[in-house]
C-alpha cells in the first residue's frame, strides 16, 4: 500500500499535478492498518492539501490514549508547517 501511494506521487508530472485525493485516501487506509508517526504525518499533510489547511494540524493533535510517540523527531516539525500553512504559526 505504502509503494503504491509512492508511485501515485513519483508518476505525476509535478507536484501540483499529483492526485492527492488519492492519496489522502490511500493514507486513510494506511492508518486504518495501523497507524506508525510516518504513516499520520503524510496522512495529516495530504488532508491539509487536499480540505483545508487547519486539517493537517488537527489531525496530529494526540489524544492522551494515542499510542504513537508525542516525541516523534518529525512530530513537531509537521505541526510547525502545517501551522504556518494554516495560517498559526505562534501556537505552541
């Protein structure tokens, strides 16, 4: 599932031509399989792509019972961007 999302990404001509839609459903179904920190950063930037912006920085806004490791090296970098894109970068 994972090399097909890729290839969805490497087969489209540019970044703005890149079905993204599929790919945000391809990420849901990744998460569904069993969520790892890589799997719901693409997940959270894919939907802030394809609905809106504040999407993405919601969508990694864990729960207490979230298994997955608050601490995550890329975790905060994520939130950060998809902050700015959203339009809060100051949040914390």
């Amino acid at each position: 599932m994972q090399l097909a999302t890729c290839a969805v990404r490497v087969e489209a001509p540019s970044a703005k031509e890149t079905d993204r839609p599929h790919i945000l459903g391809r990420d849901g179904v990744l998460e569904r399989l069993g969520a790892t920190p890589g799997v719901s950063l693409n997940g959270a930037v894919a939907a802030a792509t394809v609905q809106e912006p504040a999407t993405g920085p919601a969508l990694l806004e864990s729960p207490e019972k979230d298994a997955r490791p608050k601490d995550h090296h890329r975790l905060s970098f994520a939130r950060r961007h998809l902050r700015e894109r959203a339009g809060d970068p100051d949040r914390p």
